[in-house]
C-alpha cells in the first residue's frame, strides 16, 4: 500500500506522477461529494402546516381541496369520469397573506412531498444554466411525486416575451420557453401539481395562463374583519389565552394588516406573557433564596447566643 502523499509539503517522484491517471472510481465518489448548484438548497419535504393552522381564507382552502386535494386522493374517480386533474394554481395578491402557507398545508393534507423555489434562485449569468436550473427542478419533482412544487415570486422568470429590454440574449426568454415545456411534460400520471406565487400578475407571460398549465388564478388579498379573528386564533391555539381577551376588539384594531402581520402581533404578545413568567420564577427564587440565607444566618445568630462563656482568668 503507498504511503499518503502531501501534495503540497513532499516532492513527488517523477515515476508516481506518470502513474497517476482520473479514473472511472474518482468520478464516481466525486458526484458521491458534488450537487447541482440549484438543488443544494432545494429540500424535498413534507410540510407539518395543517388546514387548522391558517386563519380565514374558508374559500381558497375549499378551492384547493377539489383542485389538488381530491385528485391525489381519488385519482380513480377523476380516471373514471374522463376527467383530467388541474396541473397548476397561479396565487397573487399583496405579501404575506399566507401563500407559502396555503402551498404547504394542500401538500401535507394531500401528503405530498413539497418542494418551494423562490424565482430568483434559478437565474445565473452563466448561458444556459438558468434553463438547466428550471429542468433539474421538474426532474426533481417527477421523481418525488406525488408533489407540489411551489414557485416564490414566479414574475421573476416568467415576465412576458419579447420585451428585449434588458435581457441580454433573450435569456429570459429562453428561461420562459424551458418553464413551458417542462409544465406540459408534466402528464397526469404524474402527480405532480405547479403552485405559483406572485404580486405582479399583471407581467406574466399570457402563455402560462392558459388552461392546462395555470388553470386557476386565486387572489389572496388582505383578511377582512372574520379572517382576522380566524388568523389570530389560529396563532394562539397553542398557547394559553385568557378567557377575557377580545378577540373581535383585537381584529377590529388590525384592520389593514396582513396575516404575516398579525402573526407577529401575536408572536410579541406571547414573547412579552413568557417575559413575565421567566421574570417571575426568578423573583420567587430570589425570594426562596433570601428566606434560606435569612434563616440560616438566624440559626448560626443563635448558635453563637449559646456558646457557654468561659471567664477569664485572673
């Protein structure tokens, strides 16, 4: 066996070097070490949000389960009526009204896998590799199917063609003519449905619109008065709550506040509830140490009280 070499610190011998070769074996745990770029950050999960966990948003949810939901359940029914499932959902509307949380909980009730891509995570300067990104990530889903795939801030690749301002070589065309192709390769057998998410609707290219690819386009605007009782009952289901707080007067003072929004008032409200708990424990162990330390300094008071005295000689 020969010895390990340092490359940088030993002299290496003329004949070792001429014996050196790459070989099948080196690729083979090399791709054992290597990702594609795009996927290193792309987990395939199955998501813990549940329906219950979103506040509100009773119509959208229902939407879901007879668009995604049931074909993954019954794909039999749909079989047998002559039915093809939808292949994709278009979200918009203003951020954080609960997109990402909606893509989720249809994943898990549905339980599929789920895979999320924000748009820009697939752009690269480099020509070609930008599409390449968008392949990989279909071929990714095919292979976890049944999934969902959910596409964050789509607007990003998927803007209209032909606008040639600022696209150097057409490469966001080419981006958006991959992104079709690979949406009408996913057949029904399958089982892999496209979610995607955006706040300029307005700039999509027409084409993605088209039934067979997004067939349903959902606005998820801001909660009105009951989703906003929904959203936060939803955020403190888990934590004790006082029976006397006003849930109405609470949805009342959050109007023109988004789901995000109200999440983190009452992420606050409970951060400031485990303050005082913590605050209070430590009082009371400042206050059982102080009785201890009192106590004890009280009894060594009386053991020096009663030490016998000896007089003094004369």
């Amino acid at each position: 066996q020969m010895d390990i070499i340092d490359i940088e610190d030993d002299v290496i011998d003329a004949e070792i070097l001429a014996a050196m070769a790459v070989n099948h074996e080196h690729f083979q745990a090399a791709l054992k070490m290597v990702n594609p770029s795009v996927l290193r950050s792309t987990v395939v999960e199955v998501p813990n949000v549940k329906w219950a966990d979103i506040g509100g948003l009773e119509d959208v949810k229902k939407q879901l389960i007879e668009m995604v939901q049931w074909p993954f359940e019954h794909p039999e029914i749909f079989l047998k009526y002559g039915q093809k499932p939808s292949r994709g959902v278009l979200f918009f509307g203003p951020p954080g009204c609960g997109k990402t949380l909606l893509a989720k909980a249809v994943a898990n009730e549905s339980s599929a896998n789920f895979i999320s891509i924000k748009g820009p995570e697939l752009l690269t300067m480099w020509f070609g590799e930008s599409e390449a990104n968008v392949r990989e990530v279909f071929d990714k889903a095919r292979t976890a199917a049944p999934c969902i795939l959910f596409f964050d801030e789509l607007d990003s690749i998927a803007k209209a063609r032909g606008g040639g301002a600022g696209d150097a070589g057409g490469a966001g065309d080419r981006v958006m003519n991959q992104l079709l192709t690979e949406m009408d390769g996913v057949t029904a057998q399958k089982l892999v449905f496209f979610i995607g998410a955006t706040n300029r609707p307005d700039i999509l290219d027409p084409a993605l619109m088209r039934p067979g690819r997004l067939d349903s386009l959902i606005y998820i605007g801001l909660p009105d008065f009951e989703a906003r009782i929904g959203i936060i009952k939803a955020c403190l289901r888990k934590s004790p709550v006082d029976p006397e707080v006003d849930y109405e007067y609470l949805a009342d003072r959050m109007e023109g506040f988004s789901g995000a929004d109200i999440a983190g008032v009452c992420k606050s409200a409970a951060k400031m509830c485990i303050r005082q708990a913590i605050a209070g424990e430590r009082r009371a162990w400042e206050a059982k140490e102080a009785k201890k330390k009192a106590a004890a300094d009280e009894g060594k008071e009386y053991e020096s009280d009663g030490e016998e005295v000896v007089p003094e000689e004369v």
